[in-house]
C-alpha cells in the first residue's frame, strides 16, 4: 500500500481515518464490505475476496492476501463515488459511497516572506523540481499493509495547523493544507506515527523545511 513519507519533514497522511455510517453496505455476491457513505478527506478500507480487482477513480488499487482495499477520498470530492469490483471468477460489482461534505475552517497566515507567496521564476523552478520528488514518494505502491495498525502521534504539542484547512498566506488564498502540524521546540524527537517505508528524505525543501 502506499508508504509512509517520512523524512527531515513530516506530513501525516492527508486524509482522516473513515467515520462513515456504521451500517456498511455489504454486496450481495459475496464478501464484499464498503461503507455506505464517508467523509471528504476520509480514508476508507473496504473489504473484498482475495484475488479480486478494485477500480477507483480510474485507477487499480492493491488488494492485501487477506482482500483489505484502501483509498483516500479527495478533500473536495463529490459523491456518489464508484468503486468495480472483479472478483476471481469473473463476476462483477459496483460499490456506490456517498460522499458527506465538511466544514473546512479557514486558517489565516500572516507575516510570511512575500517570495514564499509569490515566489520569483528561479524559486518557483526550484519548487516545481522538489513538487515532483514528493509526488513520486507519494506515487509509491508497495504490498505493505502498515495502515491496518494503530497510529500514534508522533509527538505531543501544540496543533499549529490542520488537514483540509483553507490556507490565506497575507490575505492571499492558497491551497487547502496538507498535512498535520505540531509545533514542537527544534530538536525534539519525533516519532514514526506507524511501521512504514522512509520513502524521501531531504534536509531543506523550500515550502516544507
């Protein structure tokens, strides 16, 4: 499944575990366990017969030796939201979820250097080349199960911003946030939220440190 990304920075996946109904739609074939509806931003794991093939959002998701089936739910995603199913034997389902909308709150950020705003070509370059580095970590699709635990925080501290949260750098609007963060003294240790893959490490990035 997708790796963790951990690194010089952190960003804790950004999505929320699911919360939806918890009646869960069950397809009549078989064992096959979705919720009926989950949130923008959620992460949902369902539950097909091993072997099978899960479609979503035009692409082909992993299916663990035991059937789990997990994808994040975009923070801005509409629903109803389809996932195929092909099982073994060549029968197929399709899984309808609605999707509920949030609230996101809107996080207002001042005093923060105007070339970070609006960056000069040669910065933007920079930020496009690191962009991509972080996409491809991101990219990543190993048969690794690590979601299936518990998580735990990293580290104790003070929540200096959230995921989902509409972000305005100088009255300026910016993209909804992507990760968790946790304003901690420099150098305090920071713990791995679950077992994972260190995927990308790198010791400056210009947006995320």
């Amino acid at each position: 499944m997708r790796a963790a990304l951990l690194g010089a920075w952190l960003i804790l996946a950004p999505v929320s575990l699911v919360a939806g109904h918890a009646q869960a739609q069950t397809a009549a074939a078989a064992d096959m366990v979705f919720p009926q509806s989950a949130s923008q931003g959620a992460l949902v794991i369902g539950k097909v017969p091993a072997g099978s093939k899960v479609q979503y959002a035009g692409r082909t998701l992993r299916v663990s030796g035991y059937g789990s089936v997990v994808f994040g739910i975009g923070r801005d995603a509409t629903g109803p939201l389809q996932v195929q199913i092909t099982q073994p034997d060549g029968s197929t389902q399709t899984v309808s979820i609605a999707v509920t909308p949030r609230d996101w709150p809107v996080e207002r950020v001042n005093g923060v250097p105007p070339k970070t705003v609006n960056p000069p070509a040669d910065i933007a370059a920079r930020i496009k080349r690191e962009q991509a580095q972080v996409t491809a970590a991101r990219d990543r699709d190993d048969a690794r199960t690590d979601f299936a635990q518990p998580f735990i925080w990293p580290v104790q501290g003070r929540i200096s911003g959230r995921f989902g949260n509409a972000r305005v750098y100088n009255g300026q609007p910016g993209a909804g946030h992507s990760g968790m963060d946790i304003a901690v003294p420099t150098g305090t240790p920071v713990k791995a939220p679950a077992a994972g893959v260190v995927t990308f490490a790198a010791p400056d990035l210009y947006l995320t440190g």
